[in-house]
C-alpha cells in the first residue's frame, strides 16, 4: 500500500491558485535476491488518484485568459513499479523506484465560471473562453499517463518513505508505503 502526495508546481499554476495530487495504490510485491546487499522488488500496482486545482481569482494580476483551474480530476490507473534496493545496515535499505501506468480519468468543473475551450478567438491570438454548463461538466473523460521515479529508504522491508518526481502524479512529492 502506498501514499503519494504533495502540491504540484508550475510557474502558470501558481498565478491562479494551486494543484495538488493525492494517489491511494496497492501493489502485490515480489523480491529477487541478487546479492547479499542487492535485492529487486517489481510487481503491478493498482491506483486512484484525485487532483484538484483552486482558483486565485482574488490576485490583481488575475485575468480571464488564465484557464479556470477550480476542478476536480478523478482516474484509476493500473501499471507496473520496480524498486531497486541496496543495504545500508541491517533493517534499513536506500532504493530507486521506477513505475509506469495508464488508466482513465474524468476531469469535474466544480463551480460555474469561464473554462479555456482550446480555440482561438478569431482575429486574435488569445483562447476563447466559455461559461461552464450542466451538459460539458462530465464531458472530459480520457486517457491518463503517469511516471515516475522515486528514491528512499526501506526500514525492516515493510515501510518506505522517498522523494519522487514525475509526469502524471505531480512534478514532485513524497511517497510513504507499508508492506502487509
């Protein structure tokens, strides 16, 4: 079982607001004994995930040309994670972890407002914006990618605490797990 969370930074996003990201997964593990000190962990990892942005509306260099981003995207996601570890001492390893998924998401407006339709005003270089209704609030669903790479310790091959960073679960975060 893993924990993935932190917000989401990007220079456009902090103008309007904020996005943070929170993963719930279950990963059924098998490890191969290389060495004494070495060992690998893969197996397939099951996800839902939530993002939610908020909106900064408030802030003097607001306009309405920075998209809405008060809303809420839901996926699951189903992939692969391996995990390389070396001992440090005894009970306690550093390891790199690499995952990949794929699954399907919806994307929820969750206040009425002006959403970014993708297309441009014509005679004008800027994005055409439209009022949110009832019939486009669950139009959105796609395809989600996610990476990522993570480092950290493993304490008595039961709880893991790392950095990562990627695409699709945030740019960067903490992760915390615990082995059943």
């Amino acid at each position: 079982m893993e924990i993935s969370t932190l917000p989401i930074y990007h220079t456009k996003t902090k103008m309007f607001g904020y996005y943070a990201y929170k993963s719930f997964s279950f990963l059924p593990e098998w490890k191969i004994d290389v060495t004494r000190d070495f060992d690998v962990t893969i197996g397939p990892k099951f996800s839902a995930n939530l993002v939610f942005g908020v909106n900064n509306r408030n802030r003097s260099d607001y306009t309405q040309f920075v998209i809405d981003k008060d809303e809420i995207i839901v996926s699951a996601s189903v992939g692969e994670e391996v995990d390389f570890n070396y001992r440090l001492r005894d009970n306690l390893k550093a390891y790199i972890g690499l995952e990949a998924q794929v699954g399907i998401g919806e994307r929820i407006y969750t206040k009425s407002g002006l959403y970014d339709t993708g297309k441009k005003i014509e005679g004008s270089s800027e994005n055409a914006f439209k009022p949110y209704t009832p019939y486009i609030i669950f139009n959105n669903t796609h395809i989600m990618y996610s990476g990522k790479v993570s480092a950290g310790l493993k304490i008595r091959d039961k709880y893991n605490i790392a950095l990562y960073g990627g695409y699709g679960k945030g740019y960067f975060g903490i992760e915390f797990g615990q082995t059943f």
